[in-house]
C-alpha cells in the first residue's frame, strides 16, 4: 500500500494533481491542487475519509490495493472531487457502509446513483466506533455545500475538515510547517469558496473550537501541523472587520477609464488609504476575490458598451454579487461615448452587495476639470467614511 503515515495505524492515501489550473471551469489552481483522502485502521474495524477525483482513481488505487478490507467508506463532502471515486471504491469493497449527513444521503444518491441501501447517515455529534478509535461526525452546514460535516478521531486529536480550512495546492509536503504560502493559498481558497457563508462559518468554527484537536486533515491541500493558524485566519475572515483599503477592478478600452482609475487612485492614496487595482483584461479572479475578503470599499471602473457595463466587468460583478464580500462602501467610475447607463446596469448585477454606495463619477470621453474635481471629492468622501469605521 502505497500511504505516508501521519499517527498510529493513520495513512493520507489521497493524489496530488499538479497539472490542474482550474477548478469548477472558473476559479484559477497557480499551485494544482490536491484530493486527500485518509485511511484509519483501528483494532476491529478500518474507515475511509474522503475519496479522490473520479480522474486519479488508478493512482488512488495503487494507494489502497493491499488493503484487505474496508467496513466504512466516510463522505464528509458530495461533490465529485470528494466523492467521485466511491462507486469504484464499492466494487471493490461490496461490503463497506458510506457514513455520511442525511442531507448527503440524497445528493450522494443524486450526483453518483449510490444504492440508498448502501448509505447510512449520522446523526450531529455521533460517534462510531472501530475498535481502539472512533469517530465522531459534526455537521458543519454551509462550508460550503447544504451537507457537509467533519469527522473528529479524539484517539489521535485529529479533525478531518474536507473543504473547511483547505487550500487548493499541490505539494511533495504532508504538513503546512507554518509554510505562509500555504495560508495565502487558504486565504484564496476561503475567498472563492467560503465568503459567501461567511455567518455560518462562524456558527462551525464555534462548533470545532469546542473540540480538542492537535492536526486539521483538510481534503484539500497540506495538513495543518499548527491548526491555531488557520482558525484564528479563518476568524479574522469571517469577522465584520474591514481594512483601510479601496480595491478597484476595472477594463479600459480606450485608455479613458484607465486614467480616471489612475486620478482616483493617487487621490486615495494621498489621503492614507491604500488602493488595489485589478485590471480585469488580464487578472487572476482569485486574486481579486482574496483582495475583497476585507477590502472596506469596491471601486469599478467600466467603459460603455452598448450602454452599459464592459463584459469583463459585468462578470467581475457576478462573481462579487456570488461571493459576496463585507465591503461597507462601493462606487463607480468611468467613461462613455454618446449614451450610457452603465451604472444602474452595473448595479443591477450587484443585488447581494450589502454596501453603501457613494455614489458614480461617469465622463463623457476623457476626464476633464470638473469630472477630476468630482474624482477628488469621491476619495476624500471615501478617506472620511473609512476614519468612521475605526
């Protein structure tokens, strides 16, 4: 069996998947990613947590078969890079039970045709028992599917978090070793993710801070070796607090936009605020979305098409209105050539952003005098209303 030993008598038995740069058709992997999946073997009984993309089921299986028998298959997590592989897994170990939430136990039915017979779910705070271990399966709900739970092996303190506290990278190392990389993966991770349950994850990581656990075994990513880390991360994250910082993504078609981002930026930061910029034409949207986590205001700039918003600004704003960030301000700026309603349309895109908008600074052609005056004044508006939050 080919499985690197993390505690007595447990194995990550998961795949590194290096080529991957992208995941869900949308969020960017710089790093690929990893599908973990953990073997316990207690004295009368031997569970799996979590399986692997149905594409690495060969490598996985290299990993699992010598493995003589398997009484539990655990499904933290529905979606396929969790669960992908337990139909394979099944034909080889008929006789195993899937653990998982009764709310999994459709979806799993839904997603991968499993044999309802085959499915048994646990109850909040059960526990099963595998002889000298045992399990014990919190439903964690929202992190970030309807379902999802985490298993607690108080044997070994070892909390099996799938997708909660992950980080979408591939790595040769098991552990995080207080790797900063490692959190800023976490952070983007969370950012294109979690963000939009930013209230239920509050309510889960109480539900975990009440357990004692020396290692997080996420499903994604390295495992947590310094476990205080990402949840104190995780809590600042999902706190109402918010940053002296502006971000602004915007497009330029004609170098009219891009100016007017240009004026407004040097005018924030002349009144102590710090400014990102993200020109959509070229981004990394997970980078944007890490910016927003605790940006405390959003900025677009969008030429006029036909009227309204740039396409790459329209999606920009779909992805802000999905994952919904804290940001306590937003405004607009930018240019048109003969008529526009680029702002009601963009505003149209952002029902979920709970921000006070400040308002729209929009010129016809290049910026002149008065369009910089009111450029000017949306920065010092911004500077003031950022000295009222601290």
């Amino acid at each position: 069996m080919n499985a690197r030993l993390i505690k007595n008598g447990i194995y990550a038995v998961g795949v590194q998947d290096w080529s991957r740069r992208l995941f869900d058709s949308l969020i960017p992997l710089p790093d690929g990613t990893s599908y973990n999946s953990y073997l316990i073997r207690g004295s009368e009984k031997t569970a799996l947590i979590d399986t692997v993309d149905p594409a690495f089921w060969d490598e996985f299986w290299q990993n699992l078969q010598d493995l003589p028998r398997l009484d539990y298959i655990i499904s933290l997590h529905s979606e396929q890079d969790h669960s992908g592989s337990i139909p394979m897994l099944l034909e080889r170990f008929p006789e195993a039970v899937i653990i998982c939430s009764p709310k999994a136990k459709d979806l799993l039915g839904d997603h991968l045709l499993l044999p309802p017979a085959k499915l048994r779910a646990v109850a909040d705070s059960e526990t099963i028992s595998l002889g000298d271990k045992s399990l014990r399966f919190i439903h964690t709900p929202w992190v970030h599917w309807p379902e999802t739970m985490v298993a607690y092996l108080k044997e070994e303190k070892i909390l099996f978090s799938c997708d909660f506290l992950g980080s979408h990278s591939a790595s040769s190392d098991l552990y995080d070793n207080d790797d900063p990389a490692v959190l800023e993966a976490a952070k983007r991770y969370y950012a294109e993710i979690m963000m939009p349950f930013r209230t239920q994850i509050r309510s889960n990581l109480k539900k975990v801070r009440e357990v004692d656990f020396d290692l997080v075994a996420p499903s994604h990513g390295p495992i947590w070796n310094h476990p205080e880390k990402i949840l104190a991360a995780y809590e600042g994250w999902v706190s109402d607090k918010v940053q002296n910082k502006v971000v602004i993504p915007f497009i330029s078609m004609h170098g009219s936009t891009a100016k007017m981002v240009d004026y407004l930026s040097k005018e924030l930061i002349r009144q102590g605020v710090k400014v990102e910029l993200f020109d959509l034409a070229v981004t990394d949207i997970g980078k944007l979305a890490m910016a927003l986590v605790d940006a405390a205001t959003i900025v677009i700039g969008s030429p006029t098409v036909h009227v309204g918003p740039h396409p790459g600004v329209a999606s920009a704003a779909i992805l802000a209105n999905a994952i919904k960030p804290k940001a306590r301000y937003a405004a607009l700026i930018g240019s048109y050539g003969w008529a526009t309603k680029v702002v009601e349309n963009t505003l149209a895109l952002l029902p979920n952003l709970k921000a006070e908008i400040l308002g729209s600074v929009i010129c016809k052609g290049e910026a002149k005098e008065p369009a910089k005056q009111e450029l000017k004044a949306l920065a010092e508006l911004i500077a003031a209303k950022h000295k009222e939050l601290n």
